[in-house]
C-alpha cells in the first residue's frame, strides 16, 4: 500500500496536518464513511513506520468478514484521496481571510440573506483595510471585495433609489484595484521572460511588456509600492546597463518588503540577487559586495531560508563567489556562521567540501585532502566535485601518478553515472580531457600552450574554466 497515490499523498503531511485530516475525515459533515475512517487509521499508522501491510490485510482489518473486493478496495482509496483533496481546500481557505469574505459575499447575493448584509460588508472592508499587503492577489481580492459590496447595493437598493455619484466611484475605484492587480501581474511576468531569455538565449517579443511599462510611466501607479518595484525589477533586467533601477528597488525593500506576502519576498531577493551575478559575470566587481549582501541579509531575515533551513546549493554557491572574487574571510566566517542553519542530514558534507574549497584557495593542499576525505562519496553530486577539486589538488602538488590514475577512473565513473545528463556529463569529460593534456606536453611551448588555451575557450560545456586558464599561464617559459 505504500505505493498507492493516498500513501504518498498523506506522506507528504505534516504531522499536524495528519491530525487536522483525521479530525476532518472524522467529520459527519465531510465524511459519513466509517469505513474511509478506518482506512486513514491504516495509513496514519504505515506513516508512523509500521509494516507494510496488503490491500487484503487491510480490507479484513476494516471489515472483518466480508470477502476481499478489489474493486470496491481500491474506490474507497481513491475515495480518501478525494477527501484528502478536499481537506487541502478547507485548509488554504482557512488562511485566505479576503477570499473567505468575497465567498460569504457572493452567498448573501446569491441567497438573498438580507439580515447580514450590512454587518458582512462592513467587516470585509475593515478586513481588507487591515491587511496593508502589496501583493496582486491582495488587490485581486480586494476588487472583488468591491465589486461584491457594489453588486449588492445594487441589488437590493436599485429599486428603492436611483444610482448617485457616489456609485460612479465605487466603479472607479473597484477598477482601479483591478488594474494594480494587472500591472503587477505584467510585470512580474515581463521579468520573468527576461530571465529566461537570458539563461536561454531565447529571442522573445517583449512588446506587450514595454507597453505595459510605458502605460505606467504615463500613469501615477508608481505610487503603489508593489507597481514601482515590479517595475523596477522589469527594467533592471531590460536595462542591465542602467544600475539605477537596482538601487531603487534597494530603497523600496527597506520601506515595503514587509508588506508582501513570504513567496513573492523570496521572489524579490531572487530577482536582486540574479542581478548581481550578472553583473558581477559581465565584469562589474562592484556588483560582489552587493550579492554577498543580498545572500546574507535573506538568509538572516529567514526570507532565503527554506523551513528555517539553509539549502546546502545555497550555501555552497555563497562560498563559491566569496572565494571567486577574493573575499576570503567573509567565505570563512560565512561557513563558521551559517553551517548550523543547513540540515544536519547534509550539514557534514557541505561544511567538509567548503571548507576543503577555502583550503584549495588559499594552496594549502594537505588541509584540502584532510576535508576531502571527510566528505561522504555516496552523494553523487560531492563525489563528482570533491574529485574534481582532488584533480586539481594533484596537479598543483605535481603527484603526477596518483593523478593520471584518478583522471582515467574519474572519467570512466562519469561515463558510468546515469543520473548525470548528457550536457552535465560532456562538462566534466571536457575537463578530464584538457587536464590531460596538460600534463602531457613536453616540450612546454607558448604555441602548445596558445592551442590548449584556444580549445578551453571554444569548449562552452566545462567545469573549471578559470583554473585552466591559470595553469597554462603558469606553464608558459
């Protein structure tokens, strides 16, 4: 049964979530089916680390008696996914208190329910007033608020009372929510296509996009914060030239950032900090500070942080530019500082292959072998990376033979790995390639070193490209 679609859908519950769905399944008003009670009873305990058990082992648990019926076995499993679909709903509608109070509105339109008309308008105005959010979805919600307050007032005072002005600006102001929420929306969706279009050299039609930010250039919505950073971030990466955009969404963080909802904060650190390190990539090393700024300033407000966990990929590619570009102390204290934060399943490796990279940088070669050898190989992506670096430790130490010995094994477990894609794979064969021969010229010639240097070059898919580009410079005579 752990292979069943309910299995891995309630595997994928927290345990307070399994609770609440217990106490759901459990409600006559969700549930009339003791025998789907019974059944969750089964999982939760195959989720507590329990034997597998049968689908006929299952059935006669439920039912005692009565013949195994595959068939109807397999309904009421599908049965309890759907009210685990179900729960799902319950509980986003639980913490979406605007669209909790558009619903309610709707229903007294729709039911007539005058009584509670005034007091249920009232409260969904005071609510969306609350909430100052800078999120599309708050404006969505909030015209929809207006738009329902509007359609009952119409509804059941038309007749008693022609429409004033005071109608007119509900219109206005109702459209207005409505065309922040499409702004905001364009925007974000004009940002991300530039993004793609960069990692992907893709040549994509943006004018729907520029006409949209002409249209609030033209317009006062910059006033709105979440128009103005959305804007800002769209024109950043259209203008990548012109830093200005970068240091007023800067500016417009510190002030508004709080008032988004968490994802879309993530959203807005992703998008600073894919700036940077284009920027930093086209040359701009002013650019580093401001990227190890944005990494550690959402790592410390928790906005970087999944689960109040760090990602060891997140980690690691911090090190990497600190390293990269010279800043080795911040890459020292970072991995001193922040390690704790990475979970402790992952924590070893990634704190014994940083800290054998800060080693490599700083060329004391018997620290990196010591942090090396730490580093548990089972995990495909550290065995790959952690002989790589172990590569070029031999070659720096001139240990030629256990070098040419590791080079050819090296290659034949990344030809052999088949979770590597082809792309993936190419790069660390490429890098096996040209070590090799470097290792093998003799006599050392400017030409020989010219034509290596020229290959390096023309091979886009390779791992270390830098390194290889210092060591031909340091073999020229």
């Amino acid at each position: 049964m752990k292979d069943s679609k309910l299995y891995n859908t309630l595997s994928s519950f927290s345990t307070k979530q399994l609770n609440r769905f217990d106490k759901f399944v459990r409600s006559p008003y969700f549930n009339s089916n003791e025998s789907l009670i019974k059944l969750n009873e089964i999982i939760h305990g195959l989720l507590k680390g329990n034997k597998e058990i049968t689908e006929k082992a299952a059935w006669e648990s439920i039912f005692l008696k009565k013949d195994f019926d595959q068939a109807k076995f397999r309904k009421m499993l599908s049965d309890l996914v759907t009210l685990s679909e179900s729960f799902l709903i319950q509980e986003e509608l639980a913490g979406s208190h605007l669209l909790m109070q558009n619903l309610l509105l709707q229903s007294i339109k729709k039911n007539r329910v005058v009584t509670i008309q005034k007091k249920v308008v009232t409260n969904s105005i005071k609510e969306a007033d609350r909430r100052k959010e800078q999120s599309s979805e708050y404006f969505l919600q909030r015209f929809r608020i207006e738009k329902n307050q509007y359609n009952l007032t119409t509804h059941f005072e038309k007749k008693s009372k022609k429409k004033t002005i005071t109608a007119a600006e509900e219109v206005q102001s109702l459209s207005k929510k409505l065309d922040i929420f499409y702004l905001i929306e364009k925007m974000r969706h004009g940002s991300d296509l530039l993004t793609w279009s960069g990692m992907y050299k893709a040549d994509l039609d943006l004018s729907q996009f520029e006409f949209t930010a002409k249209l609030i250039e033209r317009s006062d919505y910059l006033n709105i914060p979440a128009i103005n950073i959305y804007y800002n971030i769209y024109k950043a990466f259209k203008e990548e030239n012109q830093t200005k955009y970068f240091f007023q969404i800067k500016e417009l963080m510190l002030e508004y950032l709080d008032q988004f909802p968490f994802e879309e904060q993530q959203e807005i650190y992703d998008s600073m900090i894919s700036y940077c390190i284009i920027k930093v990539n086209s040359g701009e090393k002013d650019f580093i500070p401001e990227a190890l700024e944005m990494y550690t300033t959402g790592i410390d407000t928790g906005i970087s942080l999944i689960d109040g966990e760090l990602s060891p990929t997140a980690f690691r590619n911090i090190v990497v530019i600190a390293l990269r570009y010279g800043y080795m102390d911040f890459a020292i204290n970072f991995i001193n500082e922040k390690a704790d934060l990475i979970n402790h399943k992952f924590r070893s490796n990634a704190l014994n292959f940083n800290l054998a990279r800060v080693y490599f940088y700083k060329k004391e070669h018997d620290r990196v072998l010591e942090y090396l050898n730490q580093v548990d190989f089972e995990d495909v992506w550290y065995n790959i990376n952690s002989k790589a670096m172990l590569i070029a430790t031999y070659y720096e130490t001139e240990e030629f033979d256990a070098l040419e010995s590791l080079l050819t094994s090296y290659a034949a477990f990344i030809r052999r790995e088949k979770s590597l894609d082809e792309a993936r794979r190419q790069r660390y064969l490429n890098f096996v390639n040209l070590v090799k021969k470097l290792i093998k010229i003799f006599p050392v010639t400017n030409e020989k070193l010219d034509k290596i240097r020229d290959e390096v070059k023309a091979t886009k898919a390779i791992i270390n490209r830098t390194w290889l580009y210092e060591r031909i410079e340091l073999l020229r005579p």
